[in-house]
C-alpha cells in the first residue's frame, strides 16, 4: 500500500464481536440505517467480497472504472485493511487510492470466520493538495480526469465519519449480544424500517415546527410510548413544541438546568432521569424519563424526552439515529433561514449604502445613518456621536428613540464613559446582557435603560471619526454576532461618507468664500460672471429676459472724507443688508467694487427691473446713516442704471457697460435717480 495516499487508524475492540446472522440479511439491514444511507456497504469474508460491483481491477467499489491510480493500488489497499483490522481486532477508518474514505470493523460469522464490514466510498472534505494534483492528471476510461469523476462523490468530513463508524460498532455490538437472533432482528428490521421512512418524511418537511411535530409522532407509534415531549432550544431556554400522550399538558421546564445538563453530556447520548425527572419537570407525574438531545455540528438544537419507558440498547440506538436525524434536518432548516435572512439583510444593506450615497448634506446624512442602523438591526434606539475638532469631546449630533436636544448638550469626553472608551481604544462593544456583564459598571447600571446594546467607533482610514450607538432591540432579544457585522459593513461605509461630506462642505466653505466680497458677504464680481453665464445658457434656450442692475452711492467719496473709513465700511455693510432684502430671493445681489452694486434678475424685463430699482432707490433714501447730514444733499443715496437682455446686449460686458451707461445718466440728471439704457450718449466722465 502506498502510505502517501492513505493511512489506517482506530482502537483495538475489547473482544471479538460475534455475528451470527445471515450476511446477506445483514447488509439489506445496514443499508436501512439512515446514517449508513450515503455510504457504499460490503462485507468481506476470509477476504471474499460480498458486493455487487466488484471486479478484479476495483476490487471493492468498481465505480471509478478503469484508470491508473485504482489498477494499481485498490485491492492491495483493501486486503491490507482486512488483515490489520481481524489481526488487531479494532476498526479501522481509512482511505483508498483515490482519497474516498472507507471505514472497516471486524467480526466473526456462525462459522467464527474472519469479516470485516466495510462502509464508505465518500470523498475527503480535505483531501491533500498531493493527491489532487495526482488524481487531476490521472486520465478516466470514459474521458476527463479521476478528479472529475470523484468530484460527483458525496462529501463528508473525517469528523463525521468517525462518528458514523462509532454508531455503526454500536449497532453491530447489539447484534452480537443478542442470545435469540431471528426475532430480535426482525424486530429491529421493522423499527430500521420505520426509522427510515421517518427519515424520509423529515428531509420532507419545510419547517422546524414540522420536524419536531413529526419526531413526536414517530417516536410514540415506534416505541409504543405514553409521553413524549419535544422542546426547541431558542437562546439560552426552552420552548415546549410537542407534547403527546397523557391527557395533561405540561407548561414549564426547568430550562437552565436542562441546559447544564445538556452541556455535561457533550456526547449527545441519551440520558435517563430517575429521581431528576420532577425538578426538571414539575408538571409531570413520572419516575423516570429519557431526554434524547437534538444535537447536530456540536450544536443544541432541542431536546426529546421519553416519559415511563425502558428502551433496550437496540431501540437507544434507533432513537439516537432518529433524534440525530431531526437534528440534521432541524440544522440545515436554521441554516437555510439564516441564509434567507442575510441574503435580506445583504440586499436591505445594499440599497441602503446606495441611498446614503446620494445624501449630500451633513445633518441629513447624520440622522440617516441613525435610522439605518436601526431598522437594519430592528434597534429600538440609536445615536451617532462625533468627534469635534478638537479631537476630545463627543458630541450627539443624530438620535432616535431619544431627546436630540438634551442629548446633544451634553458632551462626553474622549475616554470616559462606553461611548468614550470605544472611541478612544477603536474597538467594539457588543453587550447582550447589561446585568451579567461586567464591562459595564455596576455603578452606572441603573441609569442605563436598556438589556442589550451595541457601540461600534466609525473609522474612516484608519481615523476615528465618531462611535454609533444602539440599544434593545425592538423584538426583546439580545444583538447578536450577526448583528455586529452586518452593522459593521454599513457603519464602515457610512464613517467614509461623512468624511466626504465634512471634506465637501469645506470645500463648497471655501468656494463661498472666494466668491464673496469679504466686507459685505455679498458675491463678488467672479461669481457674478459664472451665474451671468448660466441665465444667459437658460434665457437664449427659453428665449427669457433677464436685466443687468448698476447701482452707485452719490457722494460716497465725501461721506467717507467726511466721516471716515470705518464709518464708509458701515454704510457699504448696510447698504448690502438693504439690497438683500429688497431683492429677490432668485435674483443674484453683489458688490461690483468700491461703492458700487451690481444685481442680477432673472426672467424679469426692464419695466418689471425698473420698478425694483425704484424700491431700492427709496429704501436707501429713507436709511439713516450716521453722518449723512454732512454730504452737499444731506443724506446718503444712490443712482441705479438698468439694461436688459437680448435688448440691450447678449454678451457680460455688453450688457454691464449699458447698465453703467444708464447709471451715468441717472448721475448726470441730478442723481438719486434711475435710468434704463436707451440712447449711448457721448461719455463723459461720471463724478461722486
């Protein structure tokens, strides 16, 4: 045998196992065993095989056909497991040639030969990266490659199939026990029987609830029981989900000590009760009970439990398989809904992120994050606290379920506190129960007014950004694990969205900034000229007027001669505040230079922009300024020159230079006053 590509192991047998039965019989019974069901049967007797497909080349499974790496080893591998397994008396788990997994566990027949039973024929869940590279280039008779063809195998893993092999010895050690061989055996070819169509109704049924109700039901018709009680685990208790027999119904268990009991027996093996059977079960009137855990991949699941019954060796085996069954199916239906549920969650999370992409401003994109996070996580309530620039306060600036205003006024320094803490060391903090953890200080237990919460820090680039916070969830359960990283893929995206926006709102911070007259706040001349641009875009499409405002302070050189420069800064301030609240909403206000004013009025003819100059020509005259008295007309005023598009020019300068013609107009009437553009007179130079 070729010790690279496989290897023997097992215990020996306290004494020999003795089988008495008929071979043939024996192996259409083993073939009835749920567990044994994937598997490949065959018994060998004084190394003669007794299976079906056998040939001189594949000397047990024959079913891989012709190919290299099976004509050379596969009998030499098989008559070395016979002869250890029957020299050493103990099992054996193995593998062949080809990496499939085989199991053999000697005996002797009624005519105390040498047999073996050997099972298998599944493939390695990890097979050795030697071996795959072997079988990929190992040709098959009907075209491709070995690894082709034992990729259709069914899979298992090693772990697994110990077990299986441990089940199988179990079974066969009833067999041999038994003094009366014929009736026994029927009789357990029967419940075989039965457990087998039980098997097949359960991978039938669509939900857990159908599962335990069926396992009721199959275990009262096959072992002639009074009481059966079928509870589902579902967190750290029980939930009773069956019970059939006796008339009275029980409504409670003692769930934490079924728990402890469950977890010093990790072996899953039914346990009986005697004494036991009333503190667990108050409700019950029994002397005895067998609890049959609902264990599959270390995981507990439920728990049957047998009432007033004396099950033989045999039938323990049988409910072990059965409640084992249950278990299997009862997993793979958790884990299909768990699935579902993330596939959910994946594509509740994906269009999230999607939406918060398109959130542009800050408070907005602050308060949907918190209402994210809590309906992805069904939260109950939430807040999103930030860092300030400083780096060491937090500060709540997005809540729900709380008061946004008391909250947000009360900062928390950078290390104090769960929040502070989180913040400062960047890890999370998942509590499922506030009382049992002792993260949490018993001190400020009292003031938290929840179970279970979450506070995950929001990193973005390695940058610790704000911390998110969640508690109780609205169904009364604790967050969970799952919870935790679905969370995490939303809060990583969100903390590098709101970096973008604070990044952005600086930006657009500065862009105003450089577009406004750092005096009076109002836009300057560049910003005048971009926003011109785009009304003459839309007024040439729609063929829309729109009129270019000059507006100019009579005398301003003497009020600031006068009165001073500070004082001319006052009044050119006030000046702005007045246009801005004569104009429109849509019209466009801005300081063109020194004492001059520039407004731009969308979709509005000259008549309609005479008609605004005029009230701001008033609202200026009316305004007190300080010092005024002293200027030749004794207060300070303003002359406004308007032009319109297309009449008056189509192109900036164009139509700004008609405004400023018609301003020198007004200047030259008198001032105080307004014109709109006409007749180009001869130029002459406009004075105060």
């Amino acid at each position: 045998m070729q010790s690279d590509i496989h290897g023997i192991t097992g215990s020996h047998l306290p004494h020999p196992l003795h089988i008495r039965v008929h071979l043939p019989d024996l192996l259409d019974t083993l073939r009835r065993v749920a567990a044994l069901a994937p598997l490949q049967l065959a018994i060998s007797c004084e190394q003669e095989i007794l299976f079906p497909h056998h040939n001189q080349e594949h000397f047990f499974c024959g079913s891989l056909g012709k190919n290299e790496v099976c004509d050379a080893d596969c009998r030499a591998i098989f008559e070395g497991a016979f002869r250890e397994a029957t020299r050493d008396n103990r099992p054996l788990l193995f593998s062949c040639a080809a990496g499939l997994l085989y199991f053999a566990i000697p005996f002797r027949n009624d005519r105390n030969q040498h047999c073996c039973l050997f099972a298998g024929g599944v493939r390695d869940e990890a097979p050795e990266l030697a071996l795959l590279e072997k079988l990929s280039n190992a040709p098959s008779d009907d075209g491709g490659t070995l690894l082709e063809k034992l990729l259709r195998r069914p899979q298992i893993k090693r772990a697994q199939m110990e077990e299986i092999l441990g089940k199988t010895l179990t079974l066969l050690t009833i067999l041999a026990d038994e003094q009366t061989l014929a009736q026994p055996l029927r009789g357990l070819t029967q419940r075989l029987a039965g457990v087998a169509g039980a098997s097949t109704e359960l991978d039938r049924a669509e939900s857990g609830d159908a599962v335990l109700e069926l396992l009721g039901e199959t275990l009262i018709l096959l072992f002639d029981l009074s009481r059966v009680l079928i509870l589902s685990a579902e967190g750290e208790n029980f939930s009773l989900k069956v019970d059939l027999g006796k008339a009275s119904h029980a409504t409670n268990c003692a769930c934490g000590r079924l728990r402890e009991l469950l977890g010093a027996h990790p072996d899953g093996k039914p346990l009986l009760l005697r004494q036991e059977v009333g503190e667990f079960f108050p409700e019950i009137d029994s002397d005895r009970a067998i609890c049959a855990p609902l264990r599959s991949e270390g995981l507990d699941l439920g728990l049957a439990v047998i009432f007033d019954a004396d099950l033989p060796g045999r039938d323990l085996l049988l409910l072990e398989l059965l409640t084992g069954r249950a278990a299997t199916k009862l997993h793979r239906l958790r884990l299909a809904a768990l699935h579902q549920q993330r596939q959910a969650s994946s594509r509740r999370l994906l269009a999230m992120l999607g939406e918060l992409s398109l959130v542009e401003t800050r408070d907005l994109l602050y308060q949907r994050i918190v209402a994210m996070s809590c309906e992805l996580l069904g939260a109950a309530r939430g807040s999103l606290m930030l860092l300030d620039e400083t780096g060491e306060w937090l500060r709540i600036v997005a809540a729900r379920g709380i008061n946004l205003e008391v909250a947000a006024s009360i900062p928390l320094r950078l290390g104090e506190g769960i929040a502070g803490r989180v913040a400062k060391s960047g890890l999370h903090l998942l509590v499922t129960d506030i009382e049992k953890d002792s993260r949490v200080g018993i001190a400020n237990r009292p003031r938290f007014q929840t179970k279970s919460f979450i506070c995950v820090p929001l990193k973005a680039h390695d940058r610790i950004v704000g911390v998110l916070n969640l508690a109780d969830k609205e169904t009364g359960t604790s967050f969970t694990d799952d919870d935790l990283a679905n969370l995490h893929q939303l809060i990583d995206h969100a903390a590098l969205l709101i970096e973008r926006v604070a990044v952005y709102e600086n930006a657009r911070k500065l862009e105003e900034l450089a577009a406004r007259d750092p005096l009076t706040g109002l836009y300057n001349r560049r910003m005048l000229e971009a926003r011109f641009q785009e009304e003459l875009s839309r007024c040439s499409r729609l063929k829309h007027h729109f009129t270019i405002m000059m507006l100019d302070l009579d005398h301003f050189k003497a009020y600031n001669d006068q009165c001073g420069h500070i004082a001319g800064d006052h009044a050119l301030k006030k000046v702005a505040l007045l246009l801005k609240k004569s104009a429109r909403e849509m019209d466009i206000v801005t300081r063109y230079g020194g004492e001059e004013f520039c407004l731009l009025l969308p979709n509005t003819g000259k008549e309609e922009a005479l008609f605004v100059a005029e009230r701001i020509r008033r609202t200026i005259e009316t305004e007190i300024f300080p010092g005024e008295t002293a200027l030749p007309t004794g207060r300070l005023t303003t002359s406004i020159g308007v032009a319109c598009y297309p009449d008056d020019g189509e192109k900036f300068e164009t139509l700004v230079n008609a405004a400023d013609i018609a301003l020198y107009q007004a200047k030259s009437k008198g001032r105080n006053r307004l014109a709109g553009f006409e007749i180009i007179p001869p130029r002459a130079k406009k004075t105060g």
